[in-house]
C-alpha cells in the first residue's frame, strides 16, 4: 500500500513539472505585435487660429444736413446700387435757400458790372486829362471789391446746391444695406450717427492673429515655394462645417500686436450665395462672423509619417517602440511634426521603412523580443 501512494505520488509530480514547464514555455514565446513601416506621405500642413470675417467695403450712412426724413426708399436687407436714392430728406428750406443765394448772385452780377462801368469811365477820363488819378484808382479799388463779392456769391450758392443735393442720401457702393436707424418723419442731422449700413457681400475678407514666430516659419517654408501664394484658407464656420470656399492670403500687417506679439494676416474669399428672397441676396459668409481659419499649404508636404495608433507619451515626450531586424522592440524618442488625428508627421527620431508597433503595443516593453506581423486590421492612417 505504501508503494502504491509512492507511486502516485511520483506521478503527480511528474505532471505538475510537466504543467509547470509547458506554462514556462507558452511565457517565453516572443508575443505577437502588429508592425507598420514609416514612410514618406502627402500631408497637408493645417494651422488653427480664431478670425473673422470682414466686407471688404463697408459704408455707414450719415446725413450731412439737418431736415425731417421724408422717404426711405430701400427694403432692409436688399441689394442696392451704387448712386441709388436711399433716403429722402425734406427739400423746401433748401430748395429756398438755392433761391436766395441765386438772387445774390445776381445782384453781385449786377454790381459788377456797375463796377466795369464805372471804372472804364474814370479812366477814359485820366486818359483825357479830365480826371485824377485818385479817381481812377478808387473806380479800379471798386471794381475788384465787386469781383470778389461776386465770387462770394456763386460759392455761397455753390454750398446752398451742395445742401441741397444731401438732401437725396445715396448708395455710395454695390452692396446689401442692413437695418434703417431712423423712419420716415424723424428729424434727423450729422449727429443722429449712422443711419444704414452697406456692405459688399462678394468677396469677404478673413482677418485673423498669428504669432510672429508662426509668420517667420511660414516665410521661411514656402520661401521657393511662391512665399504667402503657397497657403491656401479654409475656413470652419459656427456649426463645425468647413466652408467650401478657399481663399488667399492678400496682406500681412507691417506692425506687430505689443500685448500679443501677433500679426493681422488678410486672406480674400469668395462668398457663396445661397439664395434669393424676393429682393433679398442671402450669402454663406456674413460680415463680422466669427470661424476658425485654416492655413494649409496649396500642396500638401511630403512628410514622414506613422499612425497615430504607434505614438506614445511619457514625461519625456513622445516615442514609438521600433522593432529593429533581429525583432527587438526598442524605444525611439520621436519629434513630431506636422498631424492629424489619424496620422503623425515624424520630423526627427524615425527613418522611412522602420517598423514601428501599432498593435499590441501594451505587451511590448524595451529591448523585448516580439514577434511582429502585420497589423490584423489597417490602423488609422494607413
């Protein structure tokens, strides 16, 4: 009976060596990591900065004279022409006021020809050794006074014809005229301020911030490339959506922001029209609209480029796990570039065709045999 339980025994432990040295040797075996080469892809460059949009002709309209509103001849919101009548003011003071200065006129026409007369006279008169020169020269003093009361006159009649034509307020540009301030019977005067707003709807322009440091790395980028030509606008606006328009940078300010170190940049943008109701044009882009502005490159940069799936982060910075040709996982500090949120540009720390870990990427530590195949499904940015 002893026997019989030595027996068992051994054979018990027999298995369990056995169990224990298969579980050793399932542990050793190198695991199983998807692997991805780096390699040279088109990007394209994008930077994100908050601006807005802005008519590229904006006129606020203002009464140049004092007088009762008699007509608004515009429907808010409506296209009108440049030298189309808006507002009417009340014309009789000043329609009388022509009247007047034109009798002034007249009667200053009048005294001057008295003038000429009389000057013509005395000096008929000097000639002949009929009369003095002290006559002579008061006639000719006369004569110039009427002259000059006469020019007097017409510019007074000049201004009175001047008042009188701000009596019609015109539309100074093509544009969309916004909300009327003031309706028909107000009095209304220089300092009523403005009364209507005309924008150009088409194109718009997109003012924006950027940092100086960021203008300085765009020069020196695109410095073959056509310089500013070489970046393209996009624009997202309020909802999330990308406008579908593209626009080009047309103006970099020559002063930089002291409190935010930053320069206005200018792109130009056709605004597209979305459409027509009754006199009304409606446009994509509205004037003063906030977006964010995308800078992107006309032609996307060829940049070395892994899935985003392989970055890492510590707090070091960024590395990636390459899996060299003996199949030994080593960590490589990487620099990223330009990125998306499924592809990372690499710019220093990775060559084209290394293989770096998108798969089972938390088995894998440094200096780590694995075994490395293709990742079982293709990884964002592939």
């Amino acid at each position: 009976m002893r026997a019989l339980s030595s027996v068992y025994i051994f054979i018990a432990g027999t298995f369990l060596s056995a169990t224990s040295t298969i579980a050793q040797v399932k542990s050793a075996a190198p695991p199983a990591v998807g692997v991805v080469a780096a390699e040279f892809k088109p990007m394209a460059e994008s930077t994100e900065i908050n601006g807005r949009i802005q008519a590229r002709h904006r006129v606020d309209l203002v009464a140049r004279v004092t007088a009762f509103m008699d007509e608004r001849l515009f429907v808010e919101g409506a296209n009108v022409k440049k030298d189309q009548v808006l507002y009417r003011l009340e014309r009789a003071p000043f329609e009388a006021e022509v009247e007047a200065k034109e009798a002034a006129v007249a009667e200053a026409k009048a005294q001057l020809e008295n003038a000429d007369l009389a000057l013509f006279r005395a000096q008929e008169l000097l000639r002949k050794n009929s009369g003095t020169q002290v006559t002579a020269d008061t006639a000719l003093a006369a004569q110039r006074s009427a002259a000059a009361q006469l020019k007097a006159a017409q510019a007074q009649l000049h201004q009175a014809q001047i008042n009188l034509d701000y009596t019609e307020i015109k539309a100074p540009i093509d544009g969309l005229i916004g909300q009327t301030s003031l309706t028909v019977g107000n009095v209304v005067s220089p300092s009523s301020g403005t009364l209507a707003t005309i924008v150009s709807p088409d194109p718009m322009y997109v003012i924006f911030p950027v940092s100086v440091r960021r203008v300085l790395e765009l020069r020196e980028r695109y410095a073959d490339k056509g310089g500013y030509h070489a970046v393209q606008i996009r624009v997202r606006l309020p909802n999330g959506e990308i406008y579908g328009q593209t626009g080009k940078l047309d103006f970099v300010d020559i002063g930089v922001a002291k409190d935010t170190d930053t320069l206005i940049l200018r792109g130009t943008i056709p605004n597209s029209m979305i459409q027509t109701v009754e006199e009304k044009k409606l446009y994509e882009l509205t004037d003063q609209e906030f977006v964010t502005v995308l800078l992107e490159a006309v032609e996307p940069l060829k940049v070395l480029a892994v899935p985003r799936a392989a970055i890492l982060a510590d707090q070091q910075g960024d590395y990636v796990f390459v899996v060299n040709d003996k199949n030994v996982a080593e960590q490589r500090r990487v620099k990223l570039g330009q990125s998306t949120p499924d592809v990372a540009g690499v710019v220093d720390g990775l060559k084209p065709g290394e293989r770096v870990v998108v798969e089972g990427i938390q088995r894998v530590r440094p200096n780590l045999v694995v075994s490395p195949a293709p990742p079982s499904s293709t990884p964002a940015g592939r």
